[in-house]
C-alpha cells in the first residue's frame, strides 16, 4: 500500500475526500485517491492511499528524520523497474498496468473471512507457459539461475534454450534467484516476446522467447 501520515494528506486537501472504511483497519483514517503522485520525473494519476500515522514509521522518523509515508505498490507496479547499483540508478518503464485498489481488496478478504457464507475457492492457473525448470543450489553465489530442464516442444525449446544453461535476465530483470526468476516472469503477458539472456560455454548469449498462454 502507499502510505501517507495525517500531516502530508491534510497539506495536500486530500482529508475532505477520505473515504472511511466500514471499521479501522489498523487504525486507518481511511483512504484517499491522490489526483498527482510525482516521483522524480515520473508522474502518476489518481494513485489509492491509505491515510495513516503509522507507528512504524514514526519511530523511523525520530531517528532518521521526517518521513511522512511510504510509495508503495499502487505506484511500482505501473512500471517496469530496473535497479542499476554501480550508476546507482532506478530506470522506469511505463508497462500499461492499472492496479488494483490493495485496500479494497483487503477489506473484502477480512469480511469474506468474516461472512458465515463462503464463497467458493477460486483456482489459479498460470498466466504464461515458459517450458523450462530453473534451480539454484543454497551455496551457488555466481549471477542467474540454472536450467536443469527444458520441456520438448515448449517456448523456452523453441527459443534455443538448453539444459545447463545458466540464465542471467528474463525481460532485463536480473534472474540471481528461483524467486527472482519467477517473479520476472510473472510480469510477462502469454504472447509477448522478451529477452532472455544466458551463459553457455563461457560466453553470453541473448535469445527471444515468447511464453505461451497457461490457460
């Protein structure tokens, strides 16, 4: 959620607009659409908020100087973010996402938890199909993931990708984990070709695969 304390949310007269949830939830005043969430020189609109003196980030603020709320994902998550250490750069990419209300979403977990009546479990499937297994050994510290297989006839075969390889990026996301792995390709619609980069023999070899619908 991205957070704002009482004090920035009224400067910004965004309190005559809070919306109250039906009760406090982790003692919320309520939350708010901002209109204009500036960051650097990226700009979003009408961006969910949550209106909150957080106690966590006041005890941070005592030691570490004025803190008034945390970005969180209602703005992240419009763009694809790569992390630059030796520039000591964060690069954004706008990637057309709207997301979600996490407040909302959340109150209607706890009152689903909530209702004598639930509702019937709902089945997840996987977004996209890749065709290719990755694993990481606790003490393995080299860069990227290794592939231990490759499905016959699936995206990640018909691409070039071989067992063994060791697959550095997906999308030009870092793949250093399994978790690393997994989460840039989550962000990869079914259809969509990106770049995946890996290390064969040695050498580094960029590649083009385009996942397949897992539906």
């Amino acid at each position: 959620m991205t957070l704002l304390n009482n004090k920035v949310a009224k400067q910004a007269g965004l309190l005559k607009n809070v919306k109250k949830p039906a009760f406090s939830l982790f003692g919320a005043a309520g939350t708010v659409k901002v209109p204009k969430l500036e960051v650097g020189g990226l700009t979003a609109e009408n961006v969910a908020a949550v209106v909150m003196d957080h106690p966590t980030l006041e005890a941070i603020s005592k030691k570490l100087g004025p803190i008034d709320g945390i970005v969180g994902f209602p703005f992240f998550a419009r763009y694809k973010m790569t992390l630059d250490y030796e520039a000591k750069e964060m690069t954004f990419v706008p990637n057309g996402f709207d997301p979600p209300d996490a407040v909302e979403d959340m109150m209607a977990t706890v009152m689903g938890l909530l209702d004598k009546e639930k509702p019937e479990p709902k089945v997840l499937s996987a977004g996209a199909r890749w065709g290719m297994v990755v694993a990481k050994e606790s003490d393995d510290e080299d860069a990227g993931v290794t592939i231990k297989k490759v499905m016959a006839n699936g995206p990640a075969a018909a691409a070039g990708l071989k067992t063994g390889d060791r697959l550095l990026t997906l999308d030009d996301r870092w793949t250093d984990s399994v978790a690393d792995t997994y989460a840039a390709a989550s962000q990869v619609k079914p259809g969509t070709a990106v770049k995946v980069v890996v290390k064969r023999e040695g050498k580094e070899i960029e590649l083009t695969v385009k996942p397949s619908s897992g539906l």
